[in-house]
C-alpha cells in the first residue's frame, strides 16, 4: 500500500473533533471532506469547490509551515529533502 503526505486538513482549525467519522468531515464539508483534499492533489488553502467559503487555517505556526511545504514548488521540496 502506499501513502502519500498527510492531508492539511488535519491541522485544521474547522476539523471536527471526532476523528471516528469517515470520511473525516470539517466546517467546510459536514459530510466529508472530498478525496482530492484529503489526498493532497489540491491546495485547499485555496477556494475549492462546494467549501462553503472555508478554506484550511491553520491550528499553529508548525500546521501553517507544513501546508507552505507541502503545496511548495516541486524543486524547492526536493533541495529541502536532499
């Protein structure tokens, strides 16, 4: 099996508590949050749709540097992990 990055959604201030729930859901999606954000194919910084206006924010300083090097220029995570 393989993983990719954490999703930024878990340091997310609009997460919901209860991590049980699957898909995991937030304010932006009460439903479930879609499987491109959760997979990290898109920055959801960013407006994406159906979000209600609610975009990630982070819980730290820590989330909000992990958000900027995940969704960082490819080259400049490959000199970071080189």
């Amino acid at each position: 099996m393989t993983t990719g990055p954490a999703p930024i959604c878990m340091w997310c201030t609009h997460l919901r508590q209860d991590k049980t729930d699957w898909p995991p859901a937030c304010d932006a999606y009460p439903h479930g949050i879609p499987e491109p954000i959760m997979d990290s194919d898109v920055d959801h910084r960013q407006p994406y749709a159906g979000d209600n206006d609610i975009q990630f924010a982070p819980a730290d300083q820590e989330a909000a540097e992990y958000a900027e090097f995940l969704f960082s220029e490819p080259a400049a995570v490959a000199d970071e992990v080189a």
